[in-house]
C-alpha cells in the first residue's frame, strides 16, 4: 500500500527541490523528509531525484511520481469540498511566460473567468518551466511556443505568430515595409541573455546570413526590451503579438521562422471540468491579438 504521507512530503519537496526549505514548509526535520522519500522511492522501485552539480532535479520518474501525487491531493481535497459544501473550489492552475500572458491569452482569460465557476491561479514560467509545470502536475495547462511536442505531453495549436523588427518611428528602417537581415548589418540590438532560445534562434539567423550585430543592452522579457529601445538603446526583435509603446513601429521579417504556441496538458490525463473549460476557452480566443492589430491598423497606427 502507497503511504501517503510519504506521497505528500514528496509532492512539497517538488516545490522547492530543497530539502531544507522543504522540511521546513512540512515543519519536519531534514533527516526525517529525506527517511519519507528514501521510503517512497524504494516502495516504488524508482529513483525520484538526483543531484546535478549544487542543485537537485527530478528523474523522469520523479515527475510521473510528483504529478501523481498532486493529482490525489487535488482529488481528496475535491471530494471533500463537495462533501461539505455541495462543490468543489479547487482552483485551475495555467502556467505560461509573461509575455503569452500580456499578449497572447488576456481575452480567453477575462472570457473564462467570467464565467467559470472556480478560481484560476496562474504560475509565470519560461518555456522549459512550463514544460515541467505540466509535466509534474503543477499545472493542468501551460502555453508555450514548441517545435515539437515532448513526451508525454499534448498540445493544440494555439496561434502562429510572426516574428517582428520594432524600431523608433524616425529610425532609417521605419521606412521599409518589410525589413530583410541584410539590413541589420552592424545594429545594435536589444536581446535577452545569451542562455535564451530567442537570443539562440537569432544569432544563429544572423550568422547564417553573415550579418554583423552588436549586442545593445542584455534584457529579458518583451516589455523591457520595448522599454529600451523606446530610450533609442537599440533595435529589437520580437514577436508580433506584442502592443507597441508609442513612438515604435514594427515591420515584417519574414527570412525568420514564425513561432507557434500550444496550449500543453499532460498526455492520457482527460482534463474535465473548468480545466476543461479553460482549455476550450484560450483556444476560442488564441486569434484575438489578430483582431487587436487589425483594429490598430484601422486607426492609422501601425499594426504590431
């Protein structure tokens, strides 16, 4: 029989991946919530995390465990809240990049949460963050842009967005229509860090093409990225879903991929409920950023 207790210390030691944050979210003592896991990981024959340098990170297995485990918490506490109440208030945890959540999903969140009848909690995470979110059970949704859909994971396609270059409106390029990577020979750029898959996609773009660029100013996140090169820093490359500052326009590059964004939710899992909902609400609305730049347009400002 699966101890629960142990179940649960090691659901909370996920959170935290530390054992001694972890003891003391549990007010255990670390000897003690390394004894729960150690017993769980030899009831289950698996090993559940391995140490990589300074930090610890979950096997494969140590995911499926910790998905399970919030899985039959979130149950017991539902079955218990309709037990006492006649409902359940388990809240839906989405799980996405800042960006996605400014641009991409503020429609389908204002939709669902009109609406639905539990709370939603969302969780701010980079690609890989969300990934694992997910994947652990963190979160029943996550919306990410994916190449290809990881192991046990599946996705919908939620929008395909194009990439931008965003430049001041009385920079030389603002008079292109479209802006080719010849033209970024010798620019400054605003980028974010260089352990980023944006900053990877694009350096690796501009080398391709023998173009020269410099690094501007290192920052991550669409927002302060457009912040800086409002302050004339440098020129950035974003996606086209983003709402321009004033005095910025953005023009096509079409030499670079398009990004797609899934909504993700674990693989044989059926979502039921508001998740559920949720889900079937974020897709409904994922062209809603087309609608918005096609109503800048109209207004004579420059479609982003």
């Amino acid at each position: 029989m699966l101890n629960l207790d142990w179940l649960n210390a090691f659901v909370v030691f996920t959170e935290h991946l530390n054992l001694t944050r972890a003891a003391r979210a549990l007010h255990l003592s670390q000897p003690a919530l390394h004894a729960q896991i150690s017993k769980l990981g030899e009831a289950l024959g698996v090993t559940l995390y391995q140490r990589r340098g300074q930090r610890l990170e979950l096997t494969p297995d140590g995911k499926r465990v910790a998905a399970f485990g919030r899985e039959v918490g979130e149950r017991t506490r539902s079955f218990v809240d309709v037990l006492r109440k006649g409902e359940s208030r388990e809240p839906v945890v989405l799980c996405a990049g800042e960006g996605s959540y400014l641009y991409l999903l503020g429609e389908g969140i204002r939709a669902f949460t009109a609406r639905a009848g539990a709370p939603l909690r969302l969780l701010t995470r980079d690609r890989e963050g969300t990934l694992d979110a997910v994947t652990t059970g963190e979160a029943h949704l996550g919306v990410a842009p994916l190449e290809g859909t990881p192991d046990r994971l599946a996705a919908d396609r939620l929008a395909e967005v194009e990439q931008v270059l965003v430049v001041p409106d009385a920079h030389p390029l603002a008079r292109k229509r479209r802006i080719r990577l010849c033209d970024l020979e010798g620019a400054r750029l605003v980028v974010p860090g260089p352990s980023r898959p944006h900053r990877a996609m694009l350096a690796q773009a501009l080398l391709s093409a023998g173009v020269r660029w410099e690094p501007a100013v290192e920052a991550n996140g669409w927002e302060l990225m457009l912040h800086f090169v409002r302050l004339g820093v440098g020129v950035a490359v974003v996606n086209a879903c983003c709402r321009l500052p004033r005095g910025l326009v953005a023009r096509p590059l079409p030499e670079l991929p398009r990004k797609i964004f899934f909504v993700i939710r674990r693989r044989g899992g059926e979502l039921k409920g508001a998740a559920a909902e949720l889900r079937e609400t974020l897709l409904a609305h994922g062209s809603a950023w087309q609608r918005r730049g096609a109503r800048r347009a109209l207004d004579g400002r420059p479609p982003t």
